[in-house]
C-alpha cells in the first residue's frame, strides 16, 4: 500500500529540532560564560592570597643587635634594638609596625610615636644608616638592604616604672604592616654591675 508524504509536516519537524538546537546553544552560551567569569574570580583570588602570603614570609624585619642602656642599678631601663630588612622584603614603613612587649608582669602593644612623652606604649625609632638619603627619622622606611634603623623602647615605662632586673627576660614581636612578624628574645646578664650597657 503507497503512503503518501506530506512535505508540510516535515518541516514543522525541522523548525521544532531547529529551536530545540538554538536553546540548547544559548544554555551552552550562558553556562560557558558563568563558568570563564566564576575561573577568572578564582583565578584573581587565589594571586591575590599568594601575594598576600608571600608579603607575610618575606616582608618583615631582621634584628642586627639588641641592647641594654640606661641601666640604673641593677634594671635595664631602655632597649635600643638595630634593625634592617629581611632580604626579599620590600619597603618597610617602620611607622606602621607594632610591637608587642611581653614579660612575666604581662603584655603591651606599642606603636612608633616619642615613648619620652607619651610613655610606654610608644617605641621610637632613630637613623642609623641610610643609603639613599630618605631620612628614616621622618619617613621612617627602610627601603634598602643596607639601611638600618634603631628602635628605643623605655622599658621601665612599659613595665609601669620598673625596668627589666637581673636575669629578667622579655619577648617583643615585631609585626610589619604586611603582616611578617620577627620574635627577639630579650636575656638580662645576671649582674648588671659597673656596666652602663649590656648585650641582651
């Protein structure tokens, strides 16, 4: 028996596979797109959090030399610590570095600022070298390997008017804006006698 072909119905067949075809393009279109814009966020992201990182491991101080001075008795009344740049830091703006003071009486977070008028939760910071001629006293950056800065902490005014003793100890935390930290551990000698500044 001969069927007879409608060739109206065939293409009513071919525009619904066409439509079917054009949404299924436009949902691949669409998909494609939020997945480059979600990729490229990450992507952002994550450099943005190994910056950070790597800021915090490389962007911090290292300590030259720490010392006792003003010591009356048998008390270190003030620490004079020598600092430089690690090496791989950048520039370090010592004026937006904190330090945190930790001893056996407790624990005071100090700020740069002039510790002999605003007393102990200041430290202050003087030049000891600078290459480049920026005058750390007033920019207070260190922006070269070889630049070195002196931080003066008053410890007897942190400590609310007692210096460090005898065989005392302490800890400061220096902490860079960039979020590096460097430890110094502070040994008061075990007599302080006839000596107007010791090593620590």
């Amino acid at each position: 028996m001969f069927t007879e072909h409608n060739d109206d119905d065939r293409g009513q067949v071919g525009i619904g596979t066409l439509i079917v075809f054009i949404a299924m393009v436009l949902v691949a279109a669409i998909a494609a797109g939020v997945l480059i814009n979600t990729a490229g966020f990450l992507q952002s992201s994550a450099e943005e959090t190994g910056q950070q990182s790597s800021d915090q491991v490389t962007n911090r101080l290292e300590v030259v030399s720490a010392v006792g001075t003003g010591i009356t008795g048998d008390t270190v009344d003030t620490v004079e610590i020598t600092v430089k740049k690690a090496p791989g830091a950048g520039n370090i703006d010592l004026s937006a570095t904190i330090l945190q003071y930790v001893d056996s009486s407790g624990s005071e977070d100090l700020t740069e600022g002039d510790h002999s008028s605003n007393g102990g939760s200041e430290f202050s910071v003087q030049t000891v070298q600078d290459t480049n001629d920026n005058s750390i006293s007033s920019s207070q950056v260190l922006n070269d390997p070889s630049d070195r800065a002196r931080i003066v902490i008053s410890t007897a005014e942190v400590r609310g008017g007692t210096g460090l003793g005898e065989g005392g100890t302490a800890t400061i935390r220096m902490n860079t804006q960039s979020g590096g930290t460097t430890t110094v551990r502070l040994v008061v000698p075990e007599t302080l006698s006839g000596n107007s500044a010791v090593t620590l």
